[in-house]
C-alpha cells in the first residue's frame, strides 16, 4: 500500500466530512428529488447520487486502481490492494422525511 494507515484514515474522515456537507444541503430541503429503487422503502435522492460521486472521485484521485462497490451506482472493479463500499447516506427514509 502507498499509504500509511494514518493518512488512511485522515483521507476517510475528510472526504466523509466533505460528503456531509453534500447532504446537509438537501436535508429539510423542499426540493428534494425522491426516486424509488425496489419499493416505496428504498428510495435515493440527488444527494445520495451526489455524495457517492463525490466520494468515488476522491478515492479515484487518491487511490487508483481501487476497487469500489456503491450502493448507487455499482461496483468498479479495480487491482489495488484496497476495496471500498459507499453507502453515501444510510437511513435515505428518514433523511428525505427530514428526520435526523
């Protein structure tokens, strides 16, 4: 690996932050675009879709070649040592209710 665990960890928590920061523009936001998936419990909005693309870009940038599974948007295989799964906002139910 290129990177030490602690720059590991620091990129994580950035871009988590960063991600956070996508969604708290949508949450309680009237204009919030709902889509369901499977049934009316499994929904994704434009700031889901938004904070994954923003969190694959990152790792894209940051980690080539790594492989990335999001509940969105799917699986992009890569051949680096690390894999990652995104779950860009987990309880989407409650977040597009405006529940916290």
């Amino acid at each position: 690996m290129t990177k030490n665990i602690r720059e590991l960890s620091e990129f994580t928590q950035r871009v988590a932050q960063e991600a956070g920061a996508i969604a708290m523009g949508g949450f309680r936001n009237r204009d919030l675009t709902i889509d369901l998936k499977e049934d009316f419990h499994d929904m994704v909005t434009q700031y889901d879709r938004s904070c994954e693309d923003h969190i694959r870009a990152a790792i894209a940038e940051a980690y080539p070649g790594s492989r990335i599974i999001g509940e969105e948007s799917g699986e992009e295989p890569g051949n680096g040592p690390l894999a990652w799964h995104i779950d860009p906002i987990d309880g989407t139910s409650n977040f597009a209710r405006g529940m916290a």
